[in-house]
C-alpha cells in the first residue's frame, strides 16, 4: 500500500521561518533600541507567540501572537524609536541653569553642558548672599584720641559677588565719635584753660595774670597782684660849706650842705603814693620826720629838684626813707643813702 504524501509540513516549515524571520528582526531593533528581551512561546514546534520584557525591571511589556506577524515588525520599528527618543530625552539633563535650580539660597546652581546628553547639575556652596549673611555692622573696640578729638573703629560687613561664587569681606574705618572744644585725653574731651597769658586777663590792671602750663589739660590760671616796683635815685649832688648859719634859733659857726636832685621812679606799671618820709643822721644818731604827699604814677616818675641834707659834723652818712602804699594795696617803703665827708661824697653808698 502506497503512503500518502502530508502536504501539511512544507506549510508549517514555511510558517515557521517566517516567524524566525520576524524574531531575529524584532531581536536586532530592540538591541540597539535597549535593554530588552524578547521570548518565543512554543509548543511541539509551534509558535504560539512573543513576548517582550524590560530586563532593568522584570516586566513584560508586550506580548504578539503568530498572527501578529506583519504588526509585529511594525511594532517592533515603531518601539525601537520610540525607545531611542525617550533615551535621549532623559539623557539631558537640563537645558539652562534655573532647570537645576535646588532652592537652597546658599548653593549656586549651575547647568554644564547645557541642553546636550552629557549636561549636569552642580550645586556648589556658596557664603552669602547678602550683607547681613556676613556680620551686623557696628563700632568696636573703645574710643580713642585723634587731632585733638574722640574716634572710635566702626566695622562694616559686605557679601562680593552676591549670589555667585561669593566671599564675605570686612572693612574697619575710624569715625568721628565727638569734635571735642579743646582737646582729647584718654578718650575724653579736655577742656584747656589757657594756650597764652592772654586768656587769663581778668581786666584788673594790678594783678599780674599767668597762664601756667599752657596748652595742656593741666594749664590754669594765676592772678597775683601786681606790686609797685620804685626807685630812689640822688644826683646832681653839689657841695657847699656855710658858717655861722642860723638853724632852730641856733648859730652854727660852719655848715655842710649837700644839694641834690631826687628822682623816683615806677617800673611794673602800678601807681605809687607815698605819704610820709624820714632822714636819719648817723654820725649824730638822730631822725627827723615828715608828712610828704608825693604821687608816682605807673611806669613813670617823680623828678624833685634842689632838695638838700646838711651837717655840722665833717662826715656824716644820710638815709632817706618813704612809706606809701601802691595802687594794689600793698605797703611800700623805699631808702636810700649817701656817704659824705667835707667836700667829698658817694651818692647810695653803703652805710
């Protein structure tokens, strides 16, 4: 008996390396589209369909049965576009700087190598971004003396470069605390009394106003009263002998005379009365006194002529001496003397 020949396996070997055909396709798009895997389903030889997994997660993604043969190759070009797009899509990652923008004020965010697949972010610290980050401006240390006036450091605080690769950076400049009147001394205005004798004048002609120290905390002023300065000078002297003179109701048989000039004389600028004088002999060992009324004015003099002294004795030595008082109240008491014999005289000798 004759066996017939089974047409049916030229059919199904034909079935067959179509659908090998569309998996090696199916397998290349998606190699170079990602990380995929594609699995034939089988049973007795025959395919029952596909199915394709993602292997970075264990999933199947996709599954074709047989008759799916024309929209498998579809599907599977149209996959692997679609993959290659949404790949390059991820790979960049920002296309300008406020895309890597962290919301953190002290960080500076950076793009690199915008808007390609190789960009990245970076966030790089920075230390400000404003003045107040870095310090509160204020004064420091203590006060001190400058030009005669207080000072004191003040610090202030800036951020460079704000909001970029920012620094902090200080300043510390001296300021005019106080424009002391006089002067500064330990941090303190001073008050100075006097520069010059000047600023001490209390307008009183008679005291004598000094500035002590001057120009320094420590000056002040002094006002002593201001005493008369006199003089009592004789000159001019000329002798002359006399006899039988007539003096007190006595006849004295000879009688030295001795006529003069007295000059007085005021120098520290104080006015001077004198109100009483007396003449001392010392030979004879007596004094005779007087009420005088003579007015010196300041810095000036007095200028009495043909005054004299006379004696019966042939040598004799005058001391003449006034009492008065100045213009600032002081006593005053001036004496002079003068040393004769006969003919011969020495005008304020020393007795």
């Amino acid at each position: 008996m004759a066996l017939k020949k089974n047409k049916t396996y030229p059919a199904i070997t034909a079935i067959l390396l179509i659908a090998m055909i569309v998996i090696v396709s199916l397998l290349v798009f998606l190699w170079f589209s990602g990380n995929y895997l594609i699995k034939a389903d089988k049973k007795n030889g025959l395919l029952l369909g596909l199915s394709v997994t993602d292997a970075s997660e264990g999933k199947i993604i996709r599954t074709y049965s047989p008759e799916e043969e024309s929209l498998i190759k579809y599907q599977s070009i149209s996959f692997a576009k679609d993959k290659e797009n949404e790949d390059a899509e991820e790979e960049i990652t920002c296309e300008d700087d406020s895309d890597c923008d962290d919301s953190i004020i002290y960080t500076l965010d950076t793009c690199v190598l915008s808007g390609t697949a190789d960009s990245y972010c970076t966030h790089e610290e920075i230390n400000c971004s404003e003045n107040s980050d870095c310090g509160i401006d204020g004064f420091i240390d203590s006060v001190f003396c400058t030009s005669n006036d207080i000072w004191q450091n003040y610090k202030t605080f800036t951020c460079e470069d704000s909001g970029t690769a920012s620094y902090c950076a200080q300043t510390t400049t001296p300021i005019l605390v106080t424009d002391c009147s006089d002067t500064c001394a330990d941090g303190a205005c001073i008050s100075i009394t006097c520069d010059d004798d000047s600023d001490c004048d209390d307008s009183l002609i008679y005291t004598l106003d000094e500035c002590v120290l001057p120009g320094t905390a420590d000056s002040y002023c002094t006002h002593d009263n201001q005493r008369a300065v006199l003089t009592l000078i004789f000159s001019d002297l000329v002798y002359e002998l006399k006899t039988n003179v007539l003096i007190n109701g006595l006849i004295y048989p000879e009688v030295h005379y001795y006529n003069h000039t007295r000059t007085f004389t005021e120098y520290n600028n104080v006015g001077i009365t004198l109100t009483s004088g007396q003449l001392c002999y010392e030979e004879v060992g007596t004094c005779d006194s007087a009420s005088v009324n003579y007015r010196i004015d300041a810095d000036s003099e007095l200028v009495r002529e043909n005054q004299n002294f006379w004696t019966t004795e042939d040598s004799e030595t005058f001391t003449l001496t006034y009492w008065g008082v100045d213009d600032a109240g002081y006593d005053i008491v001036i004496s002079q003397n003068i040393c004769v014999n006969e003919a011969s005289f020495t005008a304020n000798c020393v007795a």
